[in-house]
C-alpha cells in the first residue's frame, strides 16, 4: 500500500467520525458506518456486479468497477426499526405506532432497501452522509455517494439492522475516477 491509499484510509475514519457526531434527531444515534478496504472491497464490487446483472441495470455493473478500483469504501447506513415518535406522517402513516407494525409485517422484499422507513430518520442519514462527503472534500478525496454501494452492503448482510444505507468510495489519484463514467 502506497502512503495516498494509507491517507484515503485515514480521512473514511475521520469521515465514519462525521457521519458519527452529525446532528441526530431527538439526539439519538440510529446511523452505522464500516470502511471497507482490501478482499471485502472485492466484496462489496462483486455484490453489486451481481445484483446489476441480475435485475439487468447498468450502472451497478458501472458503479463496481468505481468501487474496485477505489482505495477505500466507507458505508453509511440508517437502522430500520426505530422512529422519533412525532407522528409527523412523513412516512405515510398517521402514527409511528403504524409504521413500526408496518416494518415488523413485512417479512421479505423483493426491493434492494427495507421499509417503511421514518423519514426524519431518513433526514437524519442524509445528513451523516452530507457530513461525511464534506470531510473527504476538505482532504482533497475523490468520492462519489452510491446508492448501489449500500445496495450492495446490505446484500451481503452488512451494516445489521439498516434498512437503508448508501457507500461512498474514495480514491486519491491524478484523475477523479468518479465522473466523467461510461453510461
């Protein structure tokens, strides 16, 4: 390993820190992260290789070769049974009572992420994947937030208990491999 990949290691630790202490909701913690380096990189590129070519969508099969050819990958996911009790109706349910009981009947889905889902909980990740993007930037990290990568996490039993979760991968180099991508 090259001292730029040990520096890209180091800021998706200060990045999990961001998405860590961004600002919760009724304060309470309901975000996971985990960085991915090395063989569960390969991992995490091969799962979303297959699911792409499973369901037939390009851009996974396009977004794992980004994640494979990155120097790490930090996930950040939002867990699935927990609401702020506001009975807001954000979610589609007049009560949190409802979408709890909503969440605990469905059994298996045939869609990448599981709900329902509150939304200021989805605010919430939104906000540590927001925080955790704006630290790569203040060191010069190339990365890129996708939601194929969380797809994939989750796919591999990742971040247990999210139901939803997105990956950024992060690449240090001449040339910002994340744009200017293949359709």
């Amino acid at each position: 390993m090259n001292y730029e990949s040990d520096a890209v290691e180091m800021v998706a630790r200060l990045m999990a820190l961001s998405a860590r202490t961004a600002p919760k909701a009724t304060g309470t913690d309901v975000i996971k992260t985990m960085i991915v380096i090395g063989e569960q990189k390969a991992q995490l590129a091969a799962a979303m290789r297959d699911y792409g070519e499973k369901h037939k969508i390009g851009f996974y099969i396009r977004d794992a070769g980004n994640v494979a050819a990155s120097d790490a990958c930090l996930l950040i996911g939002s867990l699935l049974q927990d609401t702020v009790g506001l009975n807001c109706g954000g979610c589609g349910y007049e009560t949190c009572a409802e979408v709890l009981d909503a969440q605990r009947e469905r059994r298996s889905s045939a869609t990448p992420f599981r709900g329902p889902n509150c939304a200021v909980r989805m605010t919430d990740l939104g906000i540590a994947v927001g925080s955790a993007v704006k630290t790569a930037s203040i060191h010069n990290v190339d990365n890129r937030v996708m939601y194929s990568a969380g797809v994939g996490a989750l796919a591999l039993g990742w971040l247990e208990g999210c139901g939803v979760a997105y990956g950024i991968p992060l690449r240090a180099s001449g040339k910002n491999i994340f744009f200017d991508r293949a359709r």
